[in-house]
C-alpha cells in the first residue's frame, strides 16, 4: 500500500500525461505568476522544492537534451524528463536510488504542477529579456508533436 501511494504522490509530481500538454489559462496568469517565474532558472527552482529533489533536478536539467536553465523545455519535454528525475528522486525499495518520501512528494507536486502549466500556457513568453541559454527549436519540436489541451476556467 505504501509504494503504491508513493508512486502515485510521485506521479503526480511529474507530468506523465503522454503525447498531450495540458495548461490551464486562468491558473497561468494568475496574478504574481510572470514575475514569480520571469527569467526563472535551476537554482530558482531547486530553491523551491524539498532538498532530496535538488540534485535531481540537477542532473535531470543537464541530461535532458534541453539548455540547463531553460524550464519551459524541460516542462515541455517530460517523456524524458519523468524517468530521469523518478529514478533519482524514489527511495531503492521503489526502485529509485534517492530518498523522496510522501511529505517531500507532498510539497513539491504544487510547485511543479503550477511551475509547468505556467511555462505550458506561456512557453518562451516570460523569458523575455533573460540571460539564460534558451532550446527554442527542441521545445517547438515537442509542442508539434503532441496535443495540447488548454482550460479555460
């Protein structure tokens, strides 16, 4: 019961939702979300969520195939992104080799849920004017291939 209430809590951390990027309009711009997220990079993100997640986002950022700091890709490009940070962040007897429990899980699903839809619904547009090494083309690539489904309530 308790791994299959860890995976699930970790499931919904991660986005898993294949060949489909889902966004809710009226929660991306809610107000404060372009300045909590404009030119928002790894150690930003890092710096919210539960210290077992921090290298994994390291080495989730680094391997991916997007530009290090470039969130809205790697928000993009979960089907690579999901396997990397699942194997890092889930504790051995679940398979993983790091040591997320459900409270860590438990925090770090809002963040990542609200970080994401913003960077689906918005993609490039909050990075205007950042320094940050950017993969316009890879993430463009990703968004073409999938479906996108946008709320709007």
């Amino acid at each position: 019961m308790l791994q299959s209430t860890l995976l699930a809590t970790f499931a919904a951390v991660v986005p898993f939702v294949a060949a489909q990027r889902t966004f809710n309009v009226t929660e991306a711009f809610a107000p404060g979300n372009w300045k909590k997220y404009h030119c928002i990079d790894t150690d930003a993100v890092v710096a919210l969520l539960p210290t077992c997640l921090a290298e994994c986002n390291y080495e989730a950022n680094a391997a991916d195939g997007c530009a290090y700091d470039d969130i809205a890709c790697h928000c993009i490009n979960y089907n690579v992104y999901s396997p990397i940070i699942e194997k890092c962040a889930l504790p051995a007897e679940y398979g993983g080799a790091g040591a997320c429990t459900d409270a860590d899980l438990g925090i770090a699903r809002p963040i990542v849920n609200d970080l994401c839809n913003f960077f689906n619904a918005t993609l490039y547009a909050d990075y205007t004017g950042c320094p940050q090494e950017l993969s316009p083309k890879l993430t463009t690539k990703l968004v073409f291939a999938e479906e996108s489904i946008r709320l709007d309530v």
